[in-house]
C-alpha cells in the first residue's frame, strides 16, 4: 500500500475512534457507537480493513462470502439498537471481494475515493470565515431540513448537532464557510489536522449557490490553511461529479475504499 494512502487511512481510522464514545472490537477492525446520535450513520458503524480474524482468502470466492457473512453477523449484533446497518471496508480489494455477499444481504454499496493534493498550493487567497457552533447548526439544519423533509425534528437536530463531536477528533477541527451576498452560508467544509496529516471534509455547496465559484474559493482557502501539511487528503464518491472537481484543484487518487449501508 503506498505510504500516502496509509497515512490517510490511518488519520481517518483514529478520528473515528478520538470522537467516538464507545468502541467494541470486530472481525477485521473495530465498530464506533455514539448513543446521543444513533440515526447517525458516521458515528454508528463497523471500520473493517484487514483479513486478519476475519479468514479470507481473496482469492477463494468461497472464503470471501464466509468472511463476508461473518461481518453481516458483527453488523447485526453491534447495531442492534439502531435502524441501520454500516460496514466501511478500508481495502480495495478486500470490499471488492465482498461486494457480491453484500448486495445479496440487500445493502448498497458505495465506492469512496481517497484523494491527495499534488497541486501548488495557493498564495493568499481570500480567507474563508471561521464559523462557531452558534452559525453552522443553523445551516446543518437547514440543508438537513431539505435534505430529508420527512424526517422528524428530532432526527434532523441530532444530525446537525453531531458535528460537535468532531471537536474531539483531532488536534485542529475547524470549520470554514463562504457566504452569498445576501450574508446566506453558500458553501462549507470541515478541515482536520494532527500529526502532520489534514483532511478536508464534509464540504457542502447549497444546491441554489453552486456553479457560482463558492467552493472554489473556499477549497483554495482550505488548501492554504493547510499548507503546513505533509499530507492533504479528502475523501470522495467514486460514482459522483465532485471528484473531477476535486482533480481540476490537484487532487489524485491515492486508492479507494467501500461503505456498504443498509438501512
């Protein structure tokens, strides 16, 4: 595995267990538990990404359903008390074997690319706005609101307020936005540091704000907040527009990774 997508892997695997209140030991990896957000999908879910306990030969089809189903089993047991089941599998290969095993189980299955900045990074660009707590759960509930307009109020404030267990995270967990000219929060993003490593995530342009350069700014702020870094990483779909985005600001593929959710 190359050193970079290592360092990332690693960086994403600690953050999950810094902020997660609870963690219980499964085949392959580890589980976290948060009961203040259990419609939470990110902080309820099982990180797999070893054949060690789990007895899959890759090469055996066989083995890899048996290994497969025995994740099955550790997802039904460890979220017993939630309405959803995720199982993130931080090897290619290792969720490529497992992909057939899982949609037969009826969950879907998403592809995530881990994505390095290779580019220059940027000289003074506008700064984006340092957001508190206090102005970005208005707009997680907002986004969230239209996100899921079904959805009770209740669910949709614990999503919007789980972000504060990010905080916990990592040495630097800050939180940057760009607004409209109307003062609106146009678009968002969260930036993690620790140990020489940043991640950009959760970035979110509002549907009504995009094609309008928002993020563009914003991203180059980022990337200048982090140039410190000996890695700059962020994680995105592998089926959607934003990583060709992402490639025309210098971000690479590093290697990928599989979130299979059933809900």
């Amino acid at each position: 595995m190359p050193a970079d997508l290592a360092r990332a892997l690693d960086f994403m695997r600690a953050f999950a267990r810094r902020k997660a209140p609870r963690e219980i030991a499964v085949p392959g990896g580890f589980a976290v538990l948060d009961d203040r957000y259990p419609s939470s999908y990110d902080d309820n879910k099982l990180i797999v990404w070893t054949c060690d306990d789990l007895g899959a030969t890759l090469e055996s089809s066989d083995k890899a359903r048996e290994a497969a189903g025995r994740l099955l089993r550790a997802a039904d047991e460890v979220l017993a008390e939630r309405a959803h089941r995720l199982v993130s599998v931080d090897d290619d290969r290792l969720g490529t074997a497992f992909a057939d095993a899982f949609a037969a189980a009826g969950y879907g299955h998403e592809t995530n690319m881990i994505m390095a900045f290779r580019g220059e990074i940027p000289h003074d660009p506008p700064p984006a706005e340092r957001l508190g707590l206090a102005d970005l759960l208005p707009a997680l509930r907002r986004d969230w609101r239209r996100s899921l307009p079904q959805a009770p109020d209740d669910v949709v404030d614990l999503l919007a307020r789980r972000v504060e267990a990010r905080l916990r995270g990592a040495d630097v967990v800050a939180f940057r936005g760009v607004r409209a000219p109307d003062g609106e929060l146009a678009a968002r993003a969260d930036l993690y540091a620790h140990g020489g490593v940043a991640q950009i995530e959760d970035v979110f342009t509002g549907e009504e704000h995009r094609g309008k350069g928002y993020s563009r700014a914003l991203m180059t702020a980022l990337l200048a907040e982090a140039a410190g870094a000996a890695l700059i990483f962020l994680v995105a779909d592998a089926g959607d527009w934003p990583k060709d985005f992402y490639g025309r600001l210098g971000f690479e593929e590093l290697g990928r990774t599989h979130s299979f959710l059933h809900t």
